[in-house]
C-alpha cells in the first residue's frame, strides 16, 4: 500500500499490506476498515501493463516524445476496436503456450524484435499485427493511420527505440546517462 485517504488527508502506509488493512490493522489508522473507495484508491497504486477501469488502459508506452505519444492509442483502437482486426488477433495467438507467452514477456525487453519466436522472429509478428492495426484504423475512416509512423520505422528497422539509446550511450555519448534527458525531449 502507499496510502489511506481520511478527513481530507493522505496516511503514508507505505510498506503495509491491504490485507493488514481489511484486517483492521494498520498501524496508522488502527481498527480503520477499507471501504469500497479505499479499494478503489489502492487499485491506482497497482501498475500492470493492462490495467481494468471502466475500460482497459493499457500502459506499455504512456510516455515518451511527442511524435509518439498518440502511436499506443492508435495501435490500439485499430486492433481492438474492428471487429476484422481483433478476430484476426485472436486467431494469431490462439494457441500460443502460457510458457511461449511467459517466454516473450521476459525476453522482448532484452532482445526485442529480434526475440526468436516460432518459425521466425518478433519483428515478424510486429509486421503482421501493425498491419492489422493499420487496415483496422482505415476502415475507421477517420485517418488515424499516421499516428503510427514511429511504430512503422521501428518495424521496418528492426531497431527499437531503447536499442537507438544503448547505441547512442555506448558511442556518441560516451557512457554518460545525462544526454538521455536531453534526447527524450524531442
């Protein structure tokens, strides 16, 4: 937990548990039941890459440079918002393993699109499923499509975003974190 929200103040219950709380004992506010909005407050302080509200927000890129803040949404609402794309989505992933998906998971955020996946690689899939995202967000009619320029290069590259600046932090910048910062603002 991080905190408690009581007669207009935030309780610091870092380190404690819900548990501890609908048990009535948490230290700071002793005997102190959680409500529903309690619950609700404690479900903002969870950070899963999907995370269920009145609809699902889905936080995999939430920030970055603006060229490609509207990129996620976009991807997004192209696969799951048309029928055609999301059926095809589905058909793609039906059988994969909870070890295949437990497997790109773990290694995506190490090797990327070149994580070996089946007969080909995660760039393969990239392909396909950008695709159905782009063909999804035309059927929409209200040309999204160029949100997902960033997402093209990087597809069509191979080269993620987080590769550039291992690249750049290796060479240019010679091991030094501080022109990071600078970088990500543009």
């Amino acid at each position: 937990m991080y905190f408690v929200y009581r007669n207009n103040k935030y309780i610091d219950c870092t380190g404690m548990s819900f548990r501890d709380f609908m048990q009535g004992k948490l230290r700071q506010a002793p005997g102190e039941l959680p409500t529903l909005n309690d619950w609700e407050n404690h479900l903002t302080t969870i950070f899963p890459e999907v995370r269920l509200k009145r609809y699902l927000e889905m936080r995999g890129a939430d920030g970055g440079p603006w060229r490609r803040l509207c990129a996620l949404p976009a991807f997004w609402v192209g696969l799951l918002y048309d029928e055609e794309s999301l059926q095809s989505i589905l058909d793609m992933t039906f059988d994969w393993t909870q070890e295949e998906r437990e497997m790109l998971r773990h290694k995506v955020p190490l090797t990327g699109l070149k994580t070996p996946f089946r007969d080909g690689y995660v760039r393969d899939l990239a392909e396909e499923v950008l695709k159905l995202a782009k063909n999804g967000l035309e059927r929409r009619g209200y040309k999204e499509v160029g949100f997902l320029r960033e997402v093209d290069e990087v597809v069509r590259t191979g080269v993620t975003p987080a590769e550039r600046l291992l690249h750049l932090y290796e060479t240019k910048w010679q091991r030094n974190v501080d022109h990071v910062f600078e970088h990500l603002l543009y």
